[in-house]
C-alpha cells in the first residue's frame, strides 16, 4: 500500500517537473494526463486491498483509509477529465493567440503540481503537512487563474490569494492550538499533529481550547470550501481561469478542502460534543445555501452561474456533515464525486464556446443545442445533474441527505435548505433554458470542439449516467468512510 500511495504523489510530481523543464506540448499533455489516471489506478487498487481497514504508512507520515481512497477517486476522475481536455484546450489557446508558450509552459508544469498536493493533502496523516498541501494548491492555482493576463483574471487571482491566505493563516492558528491541546493531553512531540496521535488523545484535550482551534479550523479551511465568509473569492476565480482549471477547483479542490474539516470534526467532536461543530456547520452551510441562491438570481455570466451553483453545493454539504450520522456522511461523499464529474462537464463545455465568442455572458453565448450537438448535449445533461433529477446520483444523494437530517433532528433545517435550493434551481433552469435554447445572435461564429475535449465530454457524461444507475462497490466505500469519520 505505501508504494500505491506514493506512486499517486509522484505521478504528478514527475509530469510537473517535465512540464517545467520541457514546456507544453503533446508528449508532456499525455504524461499529465497519464498521471491523473494513475491516480486514479492507486485509489482503485487502495480500495480492493483495504477491506475496510486503515493503514498507517510510512511510520505514520502516511494514510490509506476508506476516505483518503474517496477523495483519491474523485480527484482521479475530475483530474483525468480534465486534464485530456486541457491537451485540446491549450492547442487551440495557442493557435488563436490567446496565451503564450511561457504561459503554456506554467501551465503544463502547475497543473500536475496542482494534482499533486491534492493527493498529498488526502494522503498525509499530519494535519501541519495537510496545511502545507492545502497552502500548495493555492500558489499553483493562483497562476492558473491569472493564465490570460487581463485585466480581470490579474483582479481575481490577487482576491483568490489574498482571502485564501488569509483563511490559510486563520488555519495554521487553529493548527497550533490543537497541537497546543495535544501536546497538555500527553500527546509525544514529534507526532502531536498526527491524525491517529490526535484521534487517540481526543478524550483528553482540553474543551475550550479544542473549541477555538476547531472554530479556527473551520473558518480557515471553509475559505478553500467557499464557505460563508470567505467566500468572495470563488466566482471570481473559477470564472477567469481556463476551463479545465475552473473544473479541476470546482470538481475536486473543493471537496478535498471540505475532506479535512471531516477529518478534523471527528477530533473536535470527541473532545467538545457534537453540538458545538454542528452550530459552526449549520450556520456556515446555511448562510452559504443563501448567497448562492441570490447570485444565481443575478448572475449573467455562465461560469459565475457555475461557481455560485458550486457554493450552493458545498453549503449542502456541510449541512449534511452537520448531521454527522452514518447516512450524512456517505450521501455527502457521494454528492462530492457526483458533483465533481457533473460539474467537471459543465466547465468543460463551456470551454469551446468561451473560445469561439471570447466571452461568457449569458447573453452573449445562446442557442448553442441548435450550434454544435455535443456541446448542447453535454451542458444540458450537467446542469441536469446538478439539478438533482434523476437517473443521476445527485437525486439520490440529496434524498439521502434529506432522511439523515430528519432523522438528527434537524427538520427546520433542511426546511430552510430545501427553499433555497428550491431558488437556486429555478434560477438554473431559468439561465440554461437560454443558453441552450435562445435565439443564436447574428453571425454567431462556430464552435470547434478539440477531439480531446470531446472523448473527456463523453466520458464525463457517461460516467454521470454510469453513476446514476448504480454505485456499485463505491457504496461499500462511502459507507465504510463515514463509519471511520465518525468513529
């Protein structure tokens, strides 16, 4: 298992450093590409040796358990679709001077790094390392958002690295509170931040401290999540960087940020009780659950749409987590990898169409069903999953996630939830139906799909329906992820 698990991290690692050394081109493409299916191979070969149980590594620098392999997958899936249809993306930004080699060349070497720290950050078993990672997925994505050096990408990269440093720094203080807890409870110094270390102490760290780390921790990892109030980052960022980057932060980093706040709750919640977590998710998930639906009534740019509908996401999650029960957490891990991949089509296929009209106003960007068929087909089926209408996962999930609310006792909150979302979806419904129906405007320039771009669009697709029909053994996964989480 160790060598599964380090081969996933130096996958990455390998196409990043050929990527810097050998600027963009097909053969450094392919070996990105390649390295996202490799993360994706160890998740799967992790989750048939595992049985359930978890491994420490590496003399405990490293974890496998049901929840790192989850978090595997997710970024194995999103980051092989991705980064196929980065291969065309690029080619075709290059040819229409939209970039330059040496954006190119940071590009073929940031997005692996990218893959990289997120493997890393589920993987390691030291919550100071999983802070580093997490901090490395910022200094990359930070030049992949300002890829197209205008004005406004240069505007939401410095706002997406000021308010994510600063939820990194409120993050790093809640680090060195529980470490300060750990090491009062009798915990060895040199592995006082370790997650097995912390789990075994929990009973005895100190209340009060543990609750202001954990609030610490909650507020500085929910900016990564686009939580409540560090939010303002997200549409901004998501909406200026390159399509398969805005898929790649969406899809999957996301998540991986909300995956230590689940890690985390299990040791705040063992020392503090379950309430205290519970309010912090509550509030922030709720209050999430609100802005989102306001922008998306607003909102005229599709990729903005998208973002503020990846907030609506993320604030159902962490009312799901807030639930804190066995079906909570398993439901809320499928609506991550349900999510990832759905809304990993939708940034996808807007990508060729950015590209033919150099802009993503709704207004701008209508009539694409009748313009090209793929990418029509492609959109309505995204926004159909992030719909929640089945055959896809994401019904299932979210009825999951209704029952388990219920059954904790949290009826007036998914009360509220539901009437948000309920905003939320009309206000999809309402920006599809024109993007995908409206009167084309006059001289509408074609849109050319890259072949890559299209196999990762079929793909990404069929995997939305494959995951809608059943999820077969990843069940097993989720379930047994949330039992180990909860402990």
């Amino acid at each position: 298992m160790t060598t599964l698990v380090l081969l996933a991290i130096a996958a990455p690692v390998v196409a990043s450093i050929t990527g810097a050394a050998a600027g963009w081109g097909r053969s450094t493409a392919l070996l990105t590409l390649l390295s996202a299916l490799t993360v994706l191979g160890c998740a799967i070969a992790l989750a048939v040796r595992l049985h359930g149980a978890e491994h420490m590594l590496l003399d405990g620098l490293l974890r496998a358990d049901a929840l790192s392999v989850t978090m595997l997958t997710v970024i194995g899936v999103v980051g092989a679709l991705a980064t196929c249809a980065g291969i065309g993306y690029i080619d075709a930004e290059l040819a229409h001077d939209h970039t330059d080699p040496r954006g190119a060349r940071i590009y073929a070497a940031l997005v692996p790094a990218f893959l990289a720290a997120m493997v890393l950050a589920v993987c390691a078993n030291n919550i100071g390392v999983i802070w580093v990672a997490v901090e490395a997925t910022t200094i990359a994505t930070a030049f992949l958002v300002g890829h197209r050096r205008t004005k406004t990408a240069l505007e939401a990269t410095w706002k997406y690295v000021v308010i994510c440093s600063v939820g990194i720094v409120v993050a790093f203080l809640g680090t060195v509170l529980l470490y300060f807890a750990a090491r009062h409870a009798g915990a060895p110094t040199e592995h006082a931040l370790d997650l097995d270390v912390l789990y075994a102490h929990a009973h005895g760290l100190d209340p009060a401290v543990t609750r202001l780390a954990g609030a610490l921790l909650l507020i500085g990892y929910g900016a990564k999540v686009g939580l409540v109030p560090l939010h303002t980052w997200l549409a901004d960022a998501h909406s200026q960087a390159p399509a398969p980057v805005s898929a790649l932060m969406s899809g999957v980093l996301l998540s991986v940020a909300f995956s230590v706040v689940l890690r985390i709750k299990t040791i705040v919640d063992t020392s503090t009780g379950t309430a205290y977590l519970r309010t912090g998710l509550l509030a922030m998930g709720l209050a999430t659950l609100v802005i989102a639906a306001l922008m998306l009534t607003v909102t005229r740019d599709v990729k903005r749409m998208l973002a503020y509908s990846s907030m609506e996401n993320m604030g159902l999650i962490a009312i799901a987590a807030a639930a804190g029960t066995e079906l909570a957490i398993a439901a809320l891990l499928l609506h991550v990898l349900a999510h990832g991949i759905g809304k990993t089509v939708l940034f996808l296929s807007i990508g060729p169409v950015q590209a033919a009209h150099d802009s993503t106003a709704i207004a701008t960007i209508t009539g694409i069903a009748g313009r090209s068929r793929l990418i029509g087909t492609a959109f309505a089926i995204g926004v159909i999953v992030l719909l929640g209408l089945p055959p896809f996962a994401m019904f299932a999930s979210e009825l999951a996630i209704a029952r388990a609310l219920t059954d904790a006792h949290l009826a007036w909150a998914l009360g509220v939830g539901l009437g948000l979302i309920a905003i939320a979806f009309a206000a999809l419904v309402r920006n599809t139906s024109r993007i995908l129906l409206g009167t084309a405007p006059t001289g509408a320039p074609a849109i050319v799909v890259p072949v890559s771009m299209a196999g990762a669009l079929t793909v990404g697709v069929a995997a939305s329906l494959v995951l809608g029909v059943t999820a077969g053994p990843l069940t097993d996964l989720f379930t047994t992820a949330a039992n180990q989480v909860m402990r």
